[in-house]
C-alpha cells in the first residue's frame, strides 16, 4: 500500500500551538485548504475522544490520532512538528509529543486499519522519527518525511563476489531442473534493499524481508512477504513466509519454491533450499488446497503470529509467558469454550478491538497474562479474552511433555474450523494449529543454520 500518495506538502507544517487541541485544528486547517467542506471543529472533538478513550501514543515522541470521516478520498494525512513539544497525559503517563500526525480515513474505506498499521509502523522506527525533528529547515522535514513514506532510501547494491554469482547460477539451475514455480530472496540479507536484482531466467522471484517494504528493486515491481518480527532463524522465517504465501494466494499447494538466503545485513548470500509445499504443509492444507479456513483473512493470521512471535522474545514484565490465540469459526468456538474472567474487550467497537488495530497491540500483550484463550474473529475483531476451552472427547495425539495449553489448541482446530497459535511459556516455541495437526512456527530448542 503506497501512502506517500496521501501526502501533500503543504499538509506538512511546524506547529505554533502548545497544547493538544490547538495543534489538531492546525492540522485540520491545512486539510481544509483543499478540503472546505471538512467539518474542522468536529472532527477535532472525534478525534479528542478517542485519544481519551485509548492510546494514540506511538512512542518516540509521536501520536497518531485518527478517525472515519465523510472525505471524498480514501485517505487524508497532515503532519506538524513541535520542536518545543507538546505536554501529553494518556493511560501510559505524561509524554512529550514532537510530532503529530493526522490520519483520516473514508467511512467506507475497506483497508483504513492496514494503513493506519502502516503508517503506525514507519513512526515507530526511532531513525527515521530522530532524522525528522533533526531537520533544520521545515523544507527538509517536508522532504525526509515524503522519502520515507516512499521507501526513498539508500541502496547498496548486490556485491558480484565470487559466492554469489555461484549461489545464483546454482539457484537458477536447481530452480529450473526441479520445476520450481517461483525463487524466495531474503531481502534482509542485504543492507537497504537492491540497486538491481538477478535474474532467474523467466522464474518469477518473491522478497522475504522483515521491513515494510513496497518495491525493494529501484524500478522493479517484485512481491513482497512482510514477515514482521518473526523468529531470526531462517527456516522458521521461511516457514512462516511460505505459510503466508499461501494464505495469500501467491503459491500453489502444488509448488516447489526455491530459496536464497543469507545472514541479515551480511550482504551475501550463502544458503539454498527447495521446498515442496505439498510435502512440507500437506498435513495442514483442506481438500482444496487452503491452508486457511474460509473466514480467516491472511492478515488477521499474520498479525497474530507477529504479535505472539513479539511477545517470545519480549516476554512481559522480564518474564516469559504463554497464551493462546484461536481465530476463526468463533461461532462454533465459542460453544465450546466459558469465561475464566469477566470480558474485557466488550462493549467496544469492533475497529477497536480489532487486532490489526496498531494500537490493540499493547493491549493484547498485557492481557496475555491472564489465564485463557483469545477468541478471535475470522475478520480480526477480538471476541473475548481469558476463555478456558473445553472440547468433549477428542482423540489425543499430541508428542509427550506438552501442557494443558497445547492440548486445548489441538482439541478446537480438530473440533471446529479455526487455527490455533500457541506461545509456550516454557520454551518460548510458536506453534500453530490446523485441523488437529501441529505446525511449528518458532523452535527456540532447535538449532540450525538454516
């Protein structure tokens, strides 16, 4: 998704205000210029209230308050810079705000909650959000700002050393000799993405990378698999990038892919792997070939697995800890399945208590502590928290030494149409679960270079 499109300079300003409401109808003034029609003081109130009734704090300095409007385009964005700062009381404590930016989205807009995690993840980059306050003149934060949203950056280029040409005309060579239908590049492998890439001789190549990244080639439109946060080992990522794919629709349960990849930030290449998918995921897949179940949207699966992948190596508080995420069929699931505790996502409005909500994520990963399983909508919105899962006479077959929690996430893939993701507390191990079979995700006790 290209926002650097929603982006107009004169909506890029150095703010004069000191307090909150002030700056907001700064923003929404240089919105209205060409926008007249924009309900300015009313929006400022909208945009007030859900900035008192959740966090719109990114850290950094930045928040991102942001709401539906009746707008005649999809998206509407204004930023202002406070060199001062701005006093900012959330349920986080007192924070100084440098920068502020406005995000509305159209009331009927389908992906508003994809952008606004886009958006969310730019601005939480430390970098990127330092570069900005250091500009000296507003010009120059107007021009670093409209870079980064266009991914402007950098390039270094793919060093033609000995080893990887080697890898790649063997890359090639295994590709076409084994029928691959598509090449895997880690793009991380490489600092600041591709001047150019190879060529596979027609064989259609896809990106890995763990960056937001739209066309990581100068030039080139090549797919990429945004694996966030997931495990540094690369088989795990592979695994997980392979799993998305499907998801998505960009591979065939058919397929065998060919992968490249390299130590991160190494530049070279030094690894290669052919998978078949039909023999790696057969054992997950529907009669159809899916991987998902026909109610489960590919990125409410992938920001679940982000955010239990995060809490791995984040754990909470300096302690591991284990949770249990089911999505999917939530009708069926939650016949199966009592509160431990009261609910404390009802009463909120679905987008947001949404999990590709940015700001739920916080959220989330402090509830996660309670005992229980999230129940999560195939859609993303999250049902109900601390739910104790109960599934009548199901046949075990699970690998001795896994718990209580492993259990229930196998019973209710194999009972309902659901996937369930599991966080071992003790291992720190991502697993998920599809239709009774377990999928490792993250494998903290294997080791491996691959």
């Amino acid at each position: 998704m290209m926002l650097d499109r929603y982006i107009s300079q004169n909506r890029v300003i150095d703010l004069e205000g000191n307090d909150l409401e002030s700056v907001l109808l700064e923003l929404l003034n240089a919105i209205a210029t060409r926008q007249p029609r924009l309900e300015k003081r009313i929006l400022s109130k909208q945009l007030l209230q859900r900035g008192n009734a959740m966090t719109i704090y990114l850290g950094n300095g930045v928040i991102l308050p942001h709401t539906r409007a009746p707008i005649p385009s999809r998206f509407l964005f204004a930023v202002g810079r406070s060199r001062e700062g701005i006093d900012y009381n959330d349920f986080l404590g007192r924070q100084k705000i440098h920068l502020v930016f406005v995000f509305l989205g159209s009331e009927g807009e389908k992906h508003y909650l994809q952008a606004l995690a886009s958006v969310a993840h730019i601005f939480r980059d430390a970098g990127f959000v330092h570069g900005l306050l250091g500009a000296p003149e507003p010009e120059e934060f107007r021009e670093r700002l409209l870079a980064g949203f266009s991914r402007v950056q950098a390039k270094s280029g793919i060093r033609q050393n000995k080893i990887n040409r080697l890898i790649f005309r063997q890359a090639r060579r295994v590709a076409r000799e084994a029928g691959a239908a598509s090449i895997l590049l880690f793009a991380d492998t490489f600092i600041g993405g591709f001047d150019e890439l190879p060529h596979f001789d027609g064989i259609p190549m896809v990106l890995i990378s763990s960056n937001l990244l739209e066309n990581t080639a100068a030039g080139m439109d090549v797919p990429t698999l945004h694996i966030q946060a997931f495990s540094n080992k690369r088989f795990a990522q592979l695994r997980s990038a392979v799993l998305i794919g499907l998801g998505r629709g960009m591979f065939k349960f058919s397929d065998r892919i060919c992968c490249v990849g390299g130590i991160a930030e190494s530049n070279q290449f030094d690894s290669m792997v052919m998978i078949d998918i039909r023999r790696e995921f057969k054992s997950v897949l529907s009669d159809k070939g899916r991987i998902l179940p026909g109610n489960v949207k590919p990125e409410v699966l992938e920001r679940v697995l982000a955010i239990a992948t995060e809490l791995t190596v984040e754990g909470r508080e300096g302690q591991r800890i284990g949770t249990l995420f089911v999505v999917g069929d939530s009708e069926m699931v939650e016949t199966m399945t009592k509160p431990m505790v009261l609910n404390p996502f009802h009463g909120y409005k679905n987008e947001d208590r949404n999990i590709l909500n940015p700001f739920m994520d916080e959220t989330i990963k402090e509830f996660s502590q309670v005992d229980g399983a999230f129940i999560i909508r195939g859609d993303g919105v999250i049902l109900s928290a601390g739910r104790l899962i109960h599934v009548p006479e199901y046949e075990h077959k699970l690998p001795s030494g896994l718990g209580s929690r492993h259990a229930a996430a196998y019973a209710i893939s194999q009972a309902t149409k659901c996937i369930s993701v599991v966080l071992s507390c003790s291992t720190g191990n991502v697993t998920l679960f599809r239709k009774g079979v377990m999928l490792p995700i993250i494998e903290n006790t294997v080791s491996g270079s691959f």
